[in-house]
C-alpha cells in the first residue's frame, strides 16, 4: 500500500522500480547501468507544514526515509536511488540552482564508496547533449532517468532525445494539473504565450483540436458558433499517452494522477521505456507499481 501524501506516493513508487531495474541489470552484460535524476535539488525535501501531518500515517511504510533529527525533511530521489540494493554502476544529478548544488555536493561525502558525477547545469541542455553525444547501443549502457520539474521545464525536445537513445527507462513527472490544466481556459481564449508554452511540452499545436470544441449555441441572433473546453484530466492523460508512444516502443498505459490533501489533481507520473528489446519487462513492472493503491 502506498501513502496518501503525493510526494511520499511518488518516491515510494520510483524506489520500487529502482530495485527490479537493478536487480536484472546485475545479472546482465552491460558496461553501465546508470541512475540520472535531472531536478536533483539538495538531495532532501522539505514538507510544508500540512504535508508534515499528512505524513505521519505514513512512516511505518516508509521507513528509515525520514531524517531522524527533524520530521520536516523528507529523503528526495536522489538519496533514495543512492541507497537502492543492489546498487546501480554509476549515478549522475543535474541541479541548475547553485545554492541547491552546493548542497547537493555534500552527497559525495555521504556515500564515497559510490560512483557519483554531479553537475550544476541547465537540465534540458545536459540532458540533451548526454543523450546525443554518445552512442549508447553500441557502448551497451543503460540508464532510468527521473525528470520531476518543478513546473513546464522539460520541452518535448528533451523528451524525444531520452528517446532516441533507444537505452533508457524514463519516469517523468509531467505537470498536468499544476500547469496544464491551468492553461487550459474553458472558452479555449488562450493567449499566443501560453498556447506556445503547451506546444513546447507537448511537441505538437494539435492539442488545441483534441481539448476544444466548436459547439452551437441559440443566442440573441440565432445560432452562433462557440469554443468550449472538452478535455478532462482523464483526456489529458490519455493523450499525453498517445504522444509519448509516437517516440518510445513501450509506454505505461496508466500512469498515476497524484492528487494533494485536498484532492486535485497536481501531477502525473508517467513511465516510457526506450530500449525495444527489454520495453515488455520494464512496462509489466512499472504498470504492475503504477497501478498499486
């Protein structure tokens, strides 16, 4: 069973598939199997006061995570892919903030008995040019890559080189409903803006069509024509799916809404494996994560 609170939710879902994905990698033949967390941050998480509430219920199921001196900071990904057993061959965080990152370095000092490469950079652009600067087939390495921006960060560029590797398994957070959504207006006014950020992280403008509709309505004249809002978050979710599956040869059917105390919806944790060989084990295990309450 997994916890109420999203953050806890999500942590605990990524820990699950870190240790299947391990516990297969060891048993095969590849140079490198790498763990790469883009929005690393400090390594830890604070919750604000009404998560700290939330998460008490919590820690039975999640021990050893919270920090014993202080309940408010709570184990980020970063920490939790480093403590994964077996342990992956090499571990790399992106952290843009250097305040965050001066922090962050202090993790090589926790754990100096792990292969760990840090970088203080702009997450899209390190990403992209890992992802295209190397040819990770033929060099047979791997990766699980975790990308939880904290907003629209990642254009569908980035997205699309992770692909294009053909060798690493994605968790993307993507922010459906602490962004998205609300761009989304239901009379379909959306301004220039807004409407090019949506196409920058979906990858396409064809999403107006599929989220609008033009509907007749009686008014004082006649009939007149009106934009109306036909997407729902199941929609979204449903199209942002399809859109994932035109670049990876395996992707989560359902991936997870997380919702927060008062529940709406805020993010969706999406899963897309780019390595066609090994795409139908890697879907099974996170579908079968994806879909535990």
């Amino acid at each position: 069973m997994f916890g109420g609170n999203w953050t806890t939710d999500k942590l605990q879902r990524i820990r699950k598939y870190l240790v299947a994905y391990t516990t297969i990698m060891r048993k095969q033949n590849f140079k490198q199997y790498m763990y790469i967390d883009a929005f690393a941050g400090t390594g830890w998480l604070t919750l604000k006061q009404n998560e700290q509430s939330e998460l008490q219920s919590e820690l039975p199921l999640f021990a050893g995570i919270v920090e014993q001196d202080s309940k408010t900071n709570l184990e980020g990904s970063a920490r939790i892919a480093l403590q994964v057993e077996p342990r992956f061959t090499k571990y790399i965080f992106v952290e843009k903030d250097k305040k965050r990152f001066e922090q962050l370095e202090n993790i090589k000092l926790e754990f100096p008995d792990r292969d760990i490469s840090l970088s203080n950079s702009d997450a899209n652009m390190f990403i992209r040019q890992i992802c295209q600067n190397q040819n990770w087939i033929e060099k047979r390495e791997r990766a699980v890559l975790f990308l939880d921006p904290y907003g629209m960060q990642v254009p569908w560029d980035t997205v699309a080189a992770i692909a294009q590797t053909q060798a690493i398994d994605l968790w993307y957070l993507f922010p459906i409903g602490v962004a998205l959504n609300r761009l989304l207006k239901k009379k379909g006014q959306i301004n220039e803006s807004y409407r090019q950020k949506i196409d920058i992280i979906i990858g396409t403008n064809e999403w107006y069509n599929v989220f609008y509709e033009e509907r007749k309505q009686l008014g004082l004249f006649g009939e007149e024509l009106d934009i109306v809002k036909v997407a729902n978050f199941d929609s979204i979710k449903q199209y942002f799916v399809g859109r994932l599956k035109t670049i990876f040869p395996g992707v989560a059917d359902h991936p997870k809404l997380l919702y927060n105390s008062k529940n709406n919806p805020l993010y969706l944790l999406c899963f897309a494996s780019g390595n066609r060989r090994g795409s139908p084990t890697a879907i099974k295990i996170a579908q079968d994560i994806l879909r535990r309450e």
